[in-house]
C-alpha cells in the first residue's frame, strides 16, 4: 500500500493517486485513469470527461485546475485548452484558485489515513493525519471529487469540488453556509454546455439536511427509522451559472456520482452516526471501512473534518451512472 511519508502534501497526493487510479498496487487494478504530464510541482491525471492538473503551491497546499486538452506538458500547471481554477479562467483578471489545504498529510505526522473509491470516470479522494479522534478536526482532514458528473443540461460533464479560495484555509466539499465565491470547478456551463460561465463562476457540492443547522452539529439523537439516501448534488453560483451576482443565490446544477446523502445524517458527528449504522464501537479505521447496510449495500463513510457535512460514498454500481 502507497505510505505517504513526503514532505510535501502534493507529493503524497501524486503517490497515492498515481498508484491508484493509474499503475494499480499489490493485487488492486489501476481504475484506468492515465497520466497527462508530470514534472517538479505539478502532475496531471486524463480520463475521457477532461484533465485534473495538481500544482504544488507549499507544503501543506495544492492548487487544483481543470482543462480539456493539454498542449505543453513542460510546466507544473500545463498549457491547455480551458483551463480554469474555482473562479478563474484563461483570460480573465481574477487571481482566486481552487486550493486543497491538509498540513497533517505531510511532513512526519503521525497516524496518516487515506480512502481512495473510483472508477475511470470519477474518483472520490478523503485523506486525514495527525488525529486518533474518529471526528477530524479542521485542518487535520480534507477530500477531493473529481472527474464526471450528471449535468442539468442532460449529457456529462466534469467538475473538481474541494478546498477554499483562500490559502491555508478549511477546506469545504458540501457546506451549504458557504457565501463567499465558493470554490469548486467546472469545465464547461452546466445548463448549456458552453465554455462561457460568466464571471468568478463557483461551485459545491449539495446534500439535503432534516435540520435547520446545515453545519455538522453534536446532537446525540440520531436513529432515523429509515434511510432516506438522496444523490448528493453540484450547486454553482456566479450570473452566468445562477443568475445573480449574489453568491446566496446558488443554483441546482446536476448530480454527482457514487455520493449519496442521508438527510437525518449528514449534519451529525461520525461517531454518532457509525453506532446508528451499527457500529457500536467505531475506530479511526471505521472512518474509511465500507457499512454493510440492511439492504444489502455497502456504503463509505465520507465524512472529511467537523467543517463540512457528511455523506457515504456508495460501493453499489447503480449510484455510479
């Protein structure tokens, strides 16, 4: 299994994602996704939706791009048709990115743990280090979706949802009270396909919660009578995307793949909910091991850190497509 013992955490995310979704390791396949460029600082990996390119931005820090072809391969953020980061695009002024901040997957910190679930569509990244509480701490974790996803439009579409706007800032994937320019990426306009996304577009990932809250909360009665699970979405903001300028007003803008959501669990402590899936006692490991479910399912915790909601990747080919 890749040991992630760099220095660097864009260093230890090259290693686990190169062995996973490209060379295979041990008797596990490569999920078939193939390498794009690699080079000092930056790396970028291809699947048939479009390009994710890692660039090494400090220790703890990368900064994530998306395009659609790459045509020079000789820098750590390659020359490309499309490129784009969170609100920024070739051509225009703004100077956000989409940043991934994890200063506990680096370094010789202790207690390093990553989950890699994908296919060679989409691949659903969580990673945490420094920590033995089973509900990490800001800072301590963070997760990645990246690759193909359902667009409002109809067809596919590919996206990367992760990280903040800011550097050495908490990371987000789903929380809804996110105001500010939210940081996700899309290629191209979710409604009609287009390059054209307006200016600053975002995005996030969106999961329904029961409560009014939509932060993760430290209630102790969690025992929904039934599961409910709901296919975690992609909400943009931005006047091209939701009509508004006004980051509040965020729009439905697809479906996401292999995420579901439980709305009596999204906004709870994992270590409320894993003894509510049965699980009586959990440990760390328990954070990154699949549930059996009643219904025959297997679901994986995908509960990065405290600051964001929490939803269960789904091992069920179906929640996939």
């Amino acid at each position: 299994m890749p040991s992630a013992t760099s220095q660097r955490l864009f260093d230890n995310l090259r290693l686990i994602l190169l062995a996973c979704l490209v060379n295979g390791y041990g008797s596990k396949p490569a999920a078939g996704w193939t390498i794009g460029h690699d080079v000092t600082n930056g790396f970028s990996l291809v699947s048939a939706g479009g390009i994710i390119n890692f660039v090494h931005s400090a220790n703890g820090q990368v900064i994530l791009y998306l395009m659609e072809t790459i045509t020079d391969g000789t820098t750590s953020l390659a020359g490309g048709y499309n490129r784009r980061s969170g609100p920024w695009a070739d051509g225009s002024s703004v100077t956000g990115r989409q940043y991934v901040y994890c200063p506990s997957f680096y370094s010789t910190t202790a207690n390093k743990q990553w989950c890699v679930v994908a296919d060679d569509r989409t691949v659903i990244v969580q990673f945490s280090g420094s920590v033995t509480d089973i509900d990490v701490p800001s800072n301590n974790g963070a997760a990645i979706y990246f690759g193909e996803y359902q667009p409002a439009f109809g067809g596919t579409g590919f996206c990367c949802l992760a990280g903040s706007m800011s550097t050495n800032a908490i990371g987000i994937v789903f929380n809804p009270n996110s105001t500010s320019t939210l940081p996700g990426t899309v290629l191209r306009n979710p409604f009609d396909g287009t390059v054209n996304q307006g200016a600053s577009p975002g995005f996030r990932g969106g999961l329904a919660v029961d409560s009014a809250a939509g932060a993760v909360t430290g209630k102790s009665r969690v025992a929904p009578g039934q599961l409910r699970p709901v296919r975690a979405s992609i909400v943009g903001s931005g006047a091209g995307i939701s009509g508004s300028t006004s980051t509040n007003a965020q729009a439905h803008c697809g479906v996401l793949r292999g995420l579901l959501g439980e709305p009596a669990l999204a906004d709870c402590l994992l270590a409320n909910v894993l003894p509510a899936l049965g699980k009586s006692s959990p440990t760390m490991q328990d954070r990154v091991l699949p549930i059996s479910m009643p219904n025959g399912q297997q679901w994986v915790p995908f509960y990065a850190t405290t600051s964001d909601l929490g939803a269960f990747i789904s091992l069920d080919p179906a929640d996939w497509e």
